[in-house]
C-alpha cells in the first residue's frame, strides 16, 4: 500500500511550536513574497510541506492491526492518498526494470 500526504494534518505541531517554527521560515517567506502575517507564514509552510514532502508507508491490509491503525490515526484515510498494489508477475518486473535500466544507461 503506498499512501501520499496530500494534505495538511491535524495538530501535527501544538500551538507552542507553531510560531517559532513559523519565525524560522519568515525571512524565505518575504523572498516569496508573501505578507508576514501568521495566517500567510502558515499558509506558505503547508504549501513548503506539501511540494518537498514525500512520504511512503507501507502496511499489510489484512488482518485486524491494519483496521486498529485506521481508527486510531484517520488523518491516514482522510489527508491521504491510498493506492493499494498487488504482487505483479515476474516477467513485469523484469519487463520494468529492463526499459528502466535502457533509459538509464
């Protein structure tokens, strides 16, 4: 299973680490052009987040870990992208990695 973070998630930071980890940013923040305000630093942190975070976690779908985890955290369902992947045949695999390797070289 692999899952993108598409979305902002909530309380990730509490609210004392919001404002110097937004004071941190304030100076890239101007350059970009944007206002200072704590509703703009924060905007454009999320929009930082969203462009250079790539996150990738992978989890067995059977069994009942997999439904204890979506209850406990549903920021996984709801901020998420969820693409689900199946065993691919052999010849795939190497059909894949031999155009791969031929670009590559």
């Amino acid at each position: 299973m692999f899952m993108c973070l598409t979305s902002q998630v909530p309380n990730l930071y509490p609210k004392d680490e919001i404002v110097p980890l937004l004071d941190m940013i304030r100076t890239r923040a101007k350059k970009a052009g944007k206002d200072g305000s704590i509703a703009e630093l924060y905007i454009y942190f999320i929009e930082l987040c969203r462009t250079n975070l790539h996150m990738v976690m992978c989890m067995s779908p059977f069994g009942d870990n997999f439904r204890t985890r979506l209850r406990m955290f549903p920021s996984l369902v709801n901020c998420c992208t969820i693409d689900w992947f199946s065993e691919w045949p052999e010849e795939a695999l190497h059909s894949v990695a031999t155009n791969f390797v031929a670009s590559v070289s």
